[in-house]
C-alpha cells in the first residue's frame, strides 16, 4: 500500500528541520513543474541549456537555438524522477520533438507530464480508500528563425493543466484541472569558428523569457498563484582543441519574473491583508515590478538570481563527460549541487545519464536519482558554419 502524503510530510518536516537556522523567503508559484529540469544532458551541466549548442531538448531551454539544428529532424525522450528517496511513483516525463522548415528556420513542439503517483484519500480512518492520480502537464509549439548567419528568435505557445483537484465520494465538488496558457521570447547567438593560436573557437549566448501568461487558479473566484514566469540568459564558448576534441564551457544566471511576497501594511508580519493585495497584482506588472520590489532592497534583489556553470567535454562526437554546479541564496530556497553526467552517441541514436549530489543543508527533491535521456537524429545533416 503507498504512502505518498506521508512520505511528502516526512520530507516537508526535514525540509522544516533543515531550515531553522536560515529564514527562507522563497518566491513560491504554480506548476512549479514547469521549472524542473527533464534532460539528463542539461541535468549534468547544473542545470544549464540556455547558451549550450542545440539539442532535441532545445524546447525547454530555448527554442531559438532549434534553427541551427544539424540535423532534418530530431526526437527525444527523457525521465526524471521526483523524490525518489521517499517514494517510487512521482516523476516527469517529457518529449520532444523538432524538424528544421529549411536552411533558416525550424518547428518544434514538446509535451512535459508531471505525475504524482497514486495518493489514498479517506474521511475516516476506517472506510476504504480512494485512489487519485494527480498530474500535470504542458503541451508546447515553438517557431524559430535565423535572421542573420549568427543569430536566431524564436516565439514558443503553450497550453498549461494542472488536475490537482477530485470530487468527494459522493461525486460532488469542483474537479475540474485548472488551465491556462502561456508565451516564451527566446533569442540565441552562435558565432562562426575562430582560430585562435593553439585552438579554434566559438561563442554562444541565449536569453529567453518563458511562462509569460494569466495567473493560474483551482476556483472559481478563488486565490490566483502566478506562472514561474523566469528569464534565462547565459553565454558560452567551444575550445575546439582538434577535429576530436571540444570542450564547452557555459554559464547562466535565472531570475524569477515574478513578484516577491511582502509585508505591505507594515505591521511586521505577512498576513491575509497583505496576502489579498498581492492577489491583486496583474501577471504583466508583477514582471516589470519583481525587478525592485524585494524588502532588503538591491541585495535581495541580487539574492532572487541563481547561477550555474557547467562544462562538456566531446570526444569525436561520440562519447561525452559533463558536470556543473547550481547556486541559489540560502533565503531564496537554497538549492546548492553538483552534478556528473556521460552521454554515448552511436550513428543516429544518443543516450545521456545524469546524478545530482546535493551541497546544501536543505534536501533537494532530485538528490540520489538517475535522469536518463533517449535521442534519435533523423533526416541529412544540415552544417550551420
């Protein structure tokens, strides 16, 4: 018989215990799903993909980088589990796939699914259990175009459900998933290869803006929460050491657009009042206002942006080695990890494996698992020099 709430409980009390000696104001949204990293290549470099070199997992990072895609058409699969500690059922599940228009531009579309296993609910002790199954998911299409030789955008649609809610037993209750949608504007720099004196060379940088879109709610007329509305950027460059050998170094720094939760009357605490004067703040002001609105001012501000930086080495195209680390302040969630991961290329298949090993106090809800990625390249290789 599972225990999911359980096994969440006992996870939230060590997360609890963990935090005592550090105030952890975190910014706290919907469908944070949509945040967790699925690829095991991104999932190896510390959670870096804005600036990599394209991939069939390009959708979640930046769909700009799919019109310099080498390939006609790419697929991929990939499984992350979530909690793996406690339990055995909680995981997302993500697909993509891409096929470039011509020489210039490319479509691509993706689909995550977020499941969180089977959850027993009683009213009392003794009557039998109902089982539910709790999921979200996401349903993307993405368009890119090269405007010049070096550099791409991209515009990206998706559709959000989140089906968190079920009736009671006698079959009455709102159980309806909650929707919405949402946009990402991407942009993505490559440069041409430069020779340098003992190596050649090439930049990358990225920047997307991603989950910009209405707030997502269970009730009607009930709280609103806000889409993890983040805007990526990161830069990179390829020390292409011979025809062989490439190592690839990339960096990144995230921000949440999103607004932080205040004591806005001032009286010292944040209670409902001050709770129901953020509920009125529009998703399209909260972008613009989470740039100044952090209570310890320009510091906070500075403590809202993680970083990571993460590097890949390639070995004629075939064999990879990756790692990375991730940082985000201790009050703002403290998610702190290195990362190891090895990817294996045979013809038109790749397979990818990543393992995070976590470095702050707090529990990380992916620490101790195995992500694993499928590829398949299609279709003649299409060289964007």
């Amino acid at each position: 018989m599972k225990r999911i709430l359980v096994s969440i409980a006992l996870f939230l009390i060590l997360f609890e215990i963990s935090a005592q000696q550090v105030e952890i104001q975190p910014i706290v949204t919907g469908v944070p799903f949509l945040t967790i990293t699925a690829d095991a290549r991104a999932s190896g470099m510390g959670d870096v993909g804005v600036a990599t070199s394209v991939d069939a997992f390009s959708q979640q990072w930046n769909p700009a980088k799919f019109a310099f895609a080498e390939n006609k058409m790419g697929f991929s699969l990939s499984y992350a589990p979530y909690l793996e500690s406690l339990v055995n059922d909680i995981g997302l599940l993500s697909a993509n796939f891409y096929t470039k228009i011509d020489d210039r531009s490319a479509f691509a579309t993706s689909i995550r699914y977020f499941t969180l296993g089977e959850i027993e609910l009683r009213q009392t002790a003794g009557e039998d259990a109902r089982i539910v199954k709790p999921n979200e998911f996401s349903l993307d299409g993405s368009y890119s175009l090269k405007l010049s030789e070096t550099f791409s955008m991209a515009v990206l649609g998706r559709f959000i459900s989140s089906n968190l809610r079920f009736p009671d037993q006698t079959g009455s209750g709102d159980a309806q998933a909650a929707n919405t949608f949402a946009v990402d504007l991407a942009a993505f720099y490559r440069s041409r290869e430069i020779a340098y004196d003992n190596f050649s060379g090439r930049w990358r940088a990225g920047v997307n803006i991603s989950n910009l879109g209405n707030k997502i709610t269970y009730d009607q007329g009930g709280p609103e929460n806000f889409l993890p509305t983040n805007l990526k950027a990161g830069v990179g460059f390829d020390f292409i050491l011979d025809m062989d050998n490439t190592l690839s170094i990339t960096t990144e720094f995230n921000k949440l657009l999103v607004p932080t939760p205040q004591d806005f009357n001032e009286d010292g605490v944040i209670n409902q009042t001050d709770n129901n004067e953020y509920q009125n703040i529009g998703f399209l002001s909260g972008v613009f206002q989470s740039f100044g609105d952090a209570p310890g001012g320009f510091s906070e501000e500075l403590q809202e942006i993680t970083w990571a930086l993460g590097a890949e080495y390639k070995y004629q195209d075939a064999f990879m080695i990756r790692t990375g680390y991730f940082n985000e302040s201790d009050i703002k969630g403290a998610r702190k990890f290195f990362s190891l991961g090895a990817g294996f290329k045979f013809e038109a298949i790749e397979v990818d494996m990543s393992y995070l090993f976590s470095t702050s106090r707090i529990p990380n809800p992916l620490e101790n698992s195995l992500r694993i990625s499928l590829t398949f390249n299609f279709g003649e290789e299409m060289f964007n020099d």
